[in-house]
C-alpha cells in the first residue's frame, strides 16, 4: 500500500512539473518587441545612468506640454486615444517607466515610486522641457502627485487619473482582479512568474475595465507580450512586494499647483473613494466623476 501510495504520489509530481514546465514562456528580446510595439512616434533616449526609456513627443513643439504616466504593468500605449486628440492643441509626451512597455528595467529593488520620478524628470529635462502639465493613470498618478511634492517649479498643472497611493480601508480592494491577489502571495509569485499568463491577464483585464469590449485580443497580446521582456517580470514582481510611502493628508496638502482629479465610478483597481481624499487634501483642486 506505502509503495502504491508513493508511486502515485511521484505520478502526480511528475505531471505537474511536466504541466509547469510545459507553461513556462521565456524572455522575449527587445529587438523583437520592438518590431511589433514600436509605434510609428516611437523614440528611445539614455539617461545618464545608463537606462535606455522609450518615449514619444508629438504635437506643435512650441504650445504647452502634458507629460502623460502609465500605470503598473502597462505602457505608453495605454494614452494612444488622449496622445491623438491632445496632440493637435498640445506638445504630448509619453514615457514607459523602467521595466515597463519598452523601456529597460532597472535592478528590481530599484522599481519605487521615488525611482519612476526620478526618470520622469530626467526624460523633461533632457528633452528641456522646463514647465509642464503632468498626467497620470494609477500608479502613473502616484508618480505624478509625489513628482508635483519633489519638483513643483517645473509645473503647471496636476491631473490625476484614478491615482493610487491611499492605504485601503476595509472593504476596499475586494473586487480587485484576482491576477494581484495570487502575485500578493509568495508562492503564487514563485510559482507563476515564469509561466504563461495569458488567461489571468486576461481576466484581470476584464475585471478592470468596465467596458469589456476594450478587452481584446490584442490588448491582452500587449500587456503580456511586454511583460515578458528583459527584467520586466521581475520589476513587477518587486513593485507588488516593496514598500510603499502612503499618502496622507499631511503630505498631500503641501501639492500647490493647479489639480485636476478624474476617477471612474466603477472602479475595481483604484477606489473612486480616493477621489475625494484628495480633493479634501488638495486645496483648490476640481473633480470629474464619471
């Protein structure tokens, strides 16, 4: 009975290692990435300490500019429809932050907060953009409010999309996609960050875009095919486990320049209750709800 239960037992491991090995997915080279997500505005820049970031500059040179950040896991892609419309009136620029879309990924204990603003502000003062209105998406937004606290003379204005950066309340977080629940656990992360994630990406996509048809195929293709590149799964992984520098109203009171807030009502990732802590901590800033 003891060598049959073994027997089975080694069975089940075998077809299990088989089952992961067999979902494993390697790097992808940049080279290659680059054939598929380079967009036809596509530049690439070096910064000083080495970091090659892949940016786009687009619209009338000498009209105001608005600077516009991605959110975690995805790229400068993500503003594509705003970057078409706003290009005519503005100068756009995008940026993807290190580890990110095609830029290179720094050392993963380097993938903070503080590090994404650092780039930000390398990027506009290379280009020698001196005063601008900076935009962000999620984790974008965290960098971009934390960015107006580091450097607000470079500033006109602050807009904040769905920006994250406020300890969650019980309760809050409860429908987040289950892709982050799994990549909060060590093991889910040991066991997951080689394999194949199409399916979860997917869903974790779905879970955050309201409209599900804005969920397709090439979206998906996008997010995972990016992920895949040099480094980059383990940049993400390290943001998901480092430490995090909380908002408080104390430290958000101090932003000064002009604040715009846009939040979704039905927002799984970034609770739309943040709107409104910002508002009461930003003083003079206006809100969009939609």
């Amino acid at each position: 009975m003891l060598r049959r239960t073994l027997a089975v037992g080694l069975t089940i491991v075998a077809v299990l290692a088989a089952g992961w090995l067999a979902l494993r997915r390697a790097d992808i080279p940049y080279d290659t990435l680059e054939m598929v997500y380079a967009t036809p505005d596509s530049q690439f820049m070096t910064l000083d300490d080495g970091l090659k970031v892949h940016f786009t500059d687009t619209g009338p040179q000498d009209r105001s500019a608005i600077v516009l950040v991605h959110g975690f896991s995805a790229s400068l892609h993500t503003w594509e429809a705003w970057k078409t419309d706003l290009e005519l009136d503005y100068r756009i620029i995008t940026l993807d932050l290190p580890g990110h879309g095609l830029s290179r990924a720094d050392d993963p204990v380097e993938a903070t907060i503080d590090r994404f603003v650092e780039v930000v502000h390398a990027v506009t003062q290379r280009l020698e953009v001196d005063r601008f209105t900076l935009a962000g998406s999620s984790m974008g937004g965290n960098t971009a409010w934390q960015y107006a606290l580091q450097h607000p003379e470079t500033l006109d204005g602050l807009i904040l999309v769905a920006a994250s950066g406020w300890p969650e309340e019980e309760g809050e977080g409860d429908d987040s996609p289950f892709i982050f629940t799994v990549l909060s656990n060590p093991i889910g992360r040991a066991v997951l960050k080689d394999l194949d994630m199409t399916s979860m990406t997917r869903s974790g996509l779905e879970s955050s875009y309201s409209d599900q048809a804005l969920v397709t195929d090439e979206l998906v293709e996008r997010f995972v095919a990016l992920s895949r590149a040099p480094g980059h799964r383990a940049t993400l992984l390290s943001i998901m486990t480092g430490d995090r520098v909380f908002a408080t109203p104390e430290t958000v009171s101090q932003i000064s320049v002009p604040t715009l807030l846009m939040w979704g009502r039905e927002d799984n990732l970034v609770p739309v209750s943040g709107a409104q802590k910002f508002a009461d901590a930003i003083e003079g800033s206006q809100v969009i709800i939609y």
